[in-house]
C-alpha cells in the first residue's frame, strides 16, 4: 500500500490490517504503525529504489497493490503533481506485473468536472489532469485493476477524526470563525464528502470478494448537502462553540469575478488576498448543482451516504477540528493539523 500516512491510508490501516499482512511504501513521512511493515521507496527510481533483491522478495510477497499515494498540494509546481501522479501508476504497474498482483488505483470524483487551466484553479486543474491522465495509463494496462474515485474524504463517521484537515476545513473553518465575509458559491451548489471509514470499507469489500475490474465512484451523488446547508451547520457549530460569529454571504462566482477581484488590491492587504485567493482557487469544487455519479449504492452502502447521516459526519468532523484548533474541549490526541 502507498499513502499509509495520509488521510486514506490511515482509514485503511483501519480496515485491512486486522486480515491483511499490510506492506507500506512510505516517502518522506513514515507510517509509524505497529500493525504494519514499511519501507522507504521512490517512484522516481527503478524498482521503487529497492535493490534487484529486495524488490524480488516484495514481488513475491505482494498479492494486492492499494495505490493511494498522490501529490495534492494545488500548490505545488504542475509539473511535480504531473510527474508524482503518473510516476506512482506507472511503477505499481510494473510491480503488478511482476507479482500478478491487482492494482486498486485512487483517483478522484472531480475527473467528472475538470477545471479550466486558465480558470482561478490552475492547481486543481493539473491535479484533476493528473488523475485524467493516470486513469487512462490504469485503464490502458493488461494488468487486472480497480478504479476508485472519492470526492472530498472528510472525518470518521463515528468520531470525525482524521489524519489531516483537507481544503474543506479551512473553507468551514473559515465560517465558524468569522473569518470568511463571502463565500465564492451559490446557495445551491452541492458540497460533496464521504468519511473517510466509508472509502476504506469500500475499498476493503473489493478487495475481500477479489474484484479485480470496474470504476467506481464513492460520492454523496444526488444526498450531497448544499452550500446553504452546510452554511447553516458551521453557523450551529459555531453557536455550540459560543462563538459570536457573523454569518458570510454566499455569492456565485461570476459576481466574484465581475464586482469582487478587481477592488481586492485596493481594499484588501496582501496577506488576506493571498488567502481570498485560495478561498477561490477551492471553490471550484462547489458551483454545481449537479450532483457526481455514485456507485456506492450498489456496492451496498446507500445507508451511509444519505443526507442526514453526511450532516451528521460533517458535525462531527468539524466539531473534531475545533477540538484541535482549541475551540472546543475534547479529546485531543494531535492526529490532525
């Protein structure tokens, strides 16, 4: 598995590791998990770094191949998200081949809308053009592989804990503060999450009952709360929290572009349009209303993805980020940041 220290990763550890002798490449971030066995490895390099040895003996142990490694900093150069998002597929790939292993590929459910690289969200657009193009390298191979295709993975369903915050965070973060006065999106847009114990069960069940084919889509779909919804659930936190908070408005991108951005280097300092502008850059992810494909009702968990129990694992994903942030008392290991 790849991307044991990540958001993913961690929720899988979770879910495989009670029936699975789990492997984990790591990069720069160690898993540090006694439930598994990691090693230091490169997409860059040949045979992951490993000597002809090593890679042999991980070759012969290997049976299934869970690729949820990626570069998702929007801030990073294109190039590097580009050149790590098809790196990694295509040297599991070649591993999966040597193991006649089957590789469980994690893209993203925004390949359905990518952005404009000429829009507010270059990042973004060669992020979702990475997966694009990773998809198809996936697709292309006789190796046997699965599809996955999450939109915004958020907090457990039972508690909201998580690795790391995601953009969403900051985004509701912002509101519960009072630290945002507009929110670049209409009141109608769809803001689509799945907890993070949902995809690694998804992903679980397939590779338990051996589903070696298929794309899936793992989404709230047509259950997706709305940016009214979600406004008035960061609006309920922050009156739990007893914060003063004045509620922002929510304004559709093209009055942004029209009315906002143009008096930003004059009403605004750098600082804050620096983070406006990041605001913006994440909003693209939430200008439709219309909602993703989603194959999770027919992977037999339409129960959990309905829009009561998603208001529920927001609440308590947010509500777990005010417990780290100090606003909240709580249990606080430090997992997130």
């Amino acid at each position: 598995m790849t991307g044991g220290s990540g958001v993913v990763g961690r929720a899988l550890i979770d879910e495989l590791s009670h029936d699975f002798d789990v492997v984990c490449m790591r990069n720069r971030n160690p898993v540090d998990d006694v439930r598994v066995s990691e090693f230091a490895g490169s997409f860059a390099e040949p045979r992951l770094g490993l000597s002809a040895g090593d890679y042999a003996v991980l070759s012969r142990r290997v049976d299934v191949i869970v690729h949820a490694a990626a570069a998702t900093s929007w801030r990073e150069d294109p190039r590097r998200i580009r050149e790590v998002n098809l790196g990694g597929p295509t040297a599991l790939l070649e591993l999966a081949t040597q193991a006649s292993a089957p590789l469980y590929f994690f893209s993203t459910a925004f390949v359905a809308d990518p952005p404009s690289a000429q829009g507010h969200s270059p990042g973004a657009a060669a992020y979702v053009q990475s997966k694009i193009e990773a998809e198809a390298l996936v697709r292309s191979h006789p190796v046997p592989s699965v599809i996955v295709r999450p939109s915004i993975v958020i907090g457990d369903s039972a508690d909201g804990r998580m690795a790391a915050f995601q953009g969403l965070h900051a985004v509701l973060g912002a509101i519960v503060r009072g630290a945002a006065p507009m929110i670049p999106m209409p009141a109608s847009a769809l803001i689509d999450f799945v907890p993070q114990d949902l995809v690694a069960a998804v992903i679980g069940r397939l590779v338990r009952e051996e589903v070696t084919s298929g794309e899936y889509w793992l989404t709230a779909g047509d259950q997706a709360l709305c940016a009214r919804q979600i406004m008035d659930l960061c609006m309920g936190l922050a009156g739990d929290l007893g914060l003063s908070t004045r509620e922002p408005r929510l304004i559709p991108t093209e009055a942004v572009d029209r009315l906002i951005l143009p008096l930003l280097e004059d009403s605004l300092p750098a600082p804050l349009q620096a983070k406006f502008r990041d605001l913006l850059e994440f909003a693209w992810l939430f200008q439709s209303t219309d909602p993703l494909p989603n194959s999770l009702p027919e992977l037999g968990f339409a129960a959990q993805v309905t829009t009561e129990e998603l208001r529920k694992t927001a609440y308590l994903s947010m509500r777990y980020w005010a417990q780290v942030k100090g606003l909240a008392a709580g249990d606080d290991d430090g997992r997130a940041a």
